[in-house]
C-alpha cells in the first residue's frame, strides 16, 4: 500500500458537535479525530506524502495542526462527491488505486484497511467498500443488495424509505478504494441531490451498478469500526471504545491497572512490566515508565517524564519533563517540574520544585540518596548534592545548592550542623 494515494474527506462543519473547534480537531482519547485516523493510515502503509485532506470549513485551524500533507480545498460545503473532486489535481498523473475515508469514522482499524485493499487488488475490482452489519442502523446509509447478494446502491438515511429502515441493517461504513480512472469517470455522472443541494458520492454505486461494473464488498468483523461521530455524546463513545483497547494493550504486556474506567494512558507512553497502575491516574504522552512501579492513585504524568525501576509515585503527585532514578519513593501530595532526581531518594509529603520564574522554565537536580523532608520547597535553578537531606518544611533559595551529605533547615534554608 506504500504506493497507494488516500483521500480524507475532513471539510465538514460538523453542526451538531455545537463548537467553534473544527470537527476533525476534536480530541478522542489520546488524539484529534483527524490524527487517529491518519495514524491509521500509515500504519497500514499509506505515507503522508500519498495522502490529501480535503478542508473546508477552519481549513486554516486544521493546516496548523497538520504539516507536510497534500492539502485541497471544498469551498463550498457541495457534499461529499464534490469534496472528492477537489482532491483530483494532486492525482494528476497516478493511475492506480486511491483509498477514501472520512476524518469523522477514525475507529477504523489498520487490518481492516489492508484487508479492504488486498480484497480490491485480489478480485481486480474498480470499486470496494467496507461495510458492516449493526444493530441500530438509524443514521447510516443503507446498502442496498439485488436477488443475487450483488450491491446495487447506498441509500442515505434521509432517504431511505420506511422499509429499508426497518429491514436493512448492512451499512456503508465510509470507506472505499476505487481505481482512479472510474472514481472520476463515473464521478461527473453523479447529480445534484436537489433536497439536500449537495453531490453524494454514495450515489456513484448505483451508477456503477447500472454500467455493469460489479462492487466488490468487505464486511468488517467489528461493528464500532462503523461508528461516525456526529456529536459530543458520539465523540464520548468512541473515546470509551478506544482507551478500553488502548489499556488492553497494555495489559497484555505484562502492565496491571486496578480500575481501567478511571485511568487515562496515552497511546505513546512506555510502561514497563508488573508495574501497578491506581485508579484515578493520567499518564499522558512522552512518558516512559521502568518495571515494578507503583503510580498513584490520583497521579498525573506528564509530557517529558521518565521514571525508572522500583519507583512509587503516590497520591496525588504531578511530575512534568522530570527524571527519576530508580529505587524512589515520591508519594503524597508533590509536584515536580523540570527535575532530575536520581536514585534511593525519599520526597516528602507536599513537596514543591518552583521551577517558573516569570520568565523561563528552571532546573532542579538531586542526586543518589536524598531525603527531602515534608513540605519543603525547592526554587530552581538549584542543586541537591549525593546524601544531602533537607529538612522539613525548608525553602532552599535559587542558586543556594546544597554539598553532598550536607543538611539544610529553615526558611532560608540553612547550614544544620550538629553539636
């Protein structure tokens, strides 16, 4: 499929998500609409250089986002078939098969994208799409079969008469790989739909149909790859299926999780081995986690955090772009920004690292063997030498680092030397 160009349909309004926010920008668990799908996408062989997105409405908001794809422009919203149109000058010259989705079907899986491909290839068809059977089929197109099981049309729900919306559960998903010389062949022979003044693309099945040419079909085995996300509640729905998968995911490599409908992980963190996952935590992208920890509950794990071995991170501790080394222990109420911590070291209870001065992010480094006593602040840019301890409820100031094996206390913190 590395050769093969894809189409993203992505210039809809999206009226019924209610928000200023582009439908295909809207977060699904771990990524945008948009961005699940394209992961998709290359997953299944697809470069970014073969793929168009077709925008339109906050074209602008959704290039910010996305960099280094071919992109087309639906001026006006015309409908689907329209949509694909504008697509066809970054085609000029490729004669194979083309791959076409929507941004708002982003559950579709890698192998059922090759599957639908591999199936197109193998029977040479010049039209393959992907549909599914479901049980409550009200708002999807209907697929329309003769005597002889062979598809003879799409019909969408508006159109679609009583019967078939009772009878007709097989359903048109939204994907299809077509050979790039009949999509735009039979394209121009598609009419304007006059009730709802936009160009259908589903309409071209029937006109294949009726020129004699065959529509080859993949039924997908998993029924919520068909779910398209219209709204806030859908969107919510296909967040649930796929963080379920993602935690799954990690579970089969050896990560346990103690409550999977409170914990949020995202799809690019690395977590070692029988490490323990609490309920109520968030590990967000660009964390990595050694083996045999314990995290949270109520942690939250930020972009830039590494965690070695045997570390527990308890309740309610935050940590952002921070280090830490093996064999800790950081378990009550902390927060850690900008921080390398390296290993055997103890941070109490409510311990602060003021890593922001107004102007910059600012370093803190401890080294092996720490104790950082409860509550205590440390302002950065400051070092906490090998063995030191600083003493509970002390501020050591910016620039004021403490030797190793040394003790500081108080407000400054100070040298503590016993009598």
């Amino acid at each position: 499929m590395k050769n093969m160009k894809c189409i993203i349909l992505a210039a809809g309004k999206g009226v019924r998500m209610k928000s200023e926010v582009p439908k295909p920008l809207h977060p699904i668990h771990s990524r945008s609409m948009l961005a699940h799908l394209i992961h998709t996408v290359n997953k299944a062989g697809i470069k970014v250089s073969n793929i168009v997105l077709v925008l339109g409405h906050g074209a602008d908001k959704i290039k910010k986002v996305f960099e280094n794809f071919n992109f087309a422009y639906q001026a006006k919203q015309l409908g689907s078939g329209n949509a694909v149109q504008c697509a066809r000058k970054y085609l000029k010259g490729y004669n194979g098969d083309v791959l076409i989705l929507y941004s708002d079907t982003p559950l579709l899986k890698k192998d059922t994208l090759i599957k639908l491909v591999k199936t197109h290839k193998k029977t040479k068809s010049r039209c393959t799409i992907l549909t599914a059977e479901i049980d409550k089929p009200d708002g999807y197109g209907r697929v329309i079969r003769n005597d002889k099981k062979e598809i003879e049309k799409i019909v969408e729900e508006k159109d679609a008469s009583s019967k078939q919306k009772k009878d007709m559960h097989e359903i048109n998903v939204g994907a299809y790989v077509f050979k790039k010389e009949t999509l735009f062949s039979y394209l121009k022979k598609v009419k304007l739909n006059l009730r709802k003044k936009e160009y259908y693309l589903t309409d071209i099945i029937n006109i294949l149909q009726k020129s004699k040419i065959p529509i080859e079909s993949v039924l997908t085995e998993d029924q919520t790859e068909a779910l398209g996300i219209n709204s806030k509640a859908e969107l919510e729905k296909a967040s649930c299926i796929l963080k379920e998968g993602n935690l799954e995911t990690f579970m089969e490599k050896g990560v346990s999780i103690a409550d999977s409908g409170t914990t949020h992980i995202d799809y690019e963190a690395i977590i070692g081995k029988d490490t323990f996952i609490y309920p109520h935590t968030v590990i967000e992208e660009d964390v990595e986690i050694g083996k045999n920890c314990k995290i949270g509950p109520f942690a939250h794990l930020r972009p830039g955090t590494r965690i070695g071995s045997n570390v527990e991170i308890g309740n309610f501790v935050e940590l952002v772009r921070t280090e830490v080394g093996n064999n800790c222990k950081i378990k009550h109420l902390t927060y850690l920004g900008d921080a390398r911590v390296g290993r055997n070291v103890n941070v109490g209870a409510g311990v602060i690292t003021a890593n922001y001065d107004g102007k910059k992010k600012n370093k803190t480094i401890i080294g092996d063997n720490v104790f950082i006593g409860v509550g205590a602040i440390l302002i950065a840019p400051v070092k906490i030498g090998k063995g030191a301890l600083v003493g509970a409820g002390s501020v050591v100031t910016k620039g004021k680092n403490v030797p190793p094996r040394g003790t500081v206390i108080g407000v400054p913190a100070r040298p503590f030397h016993k009598k």
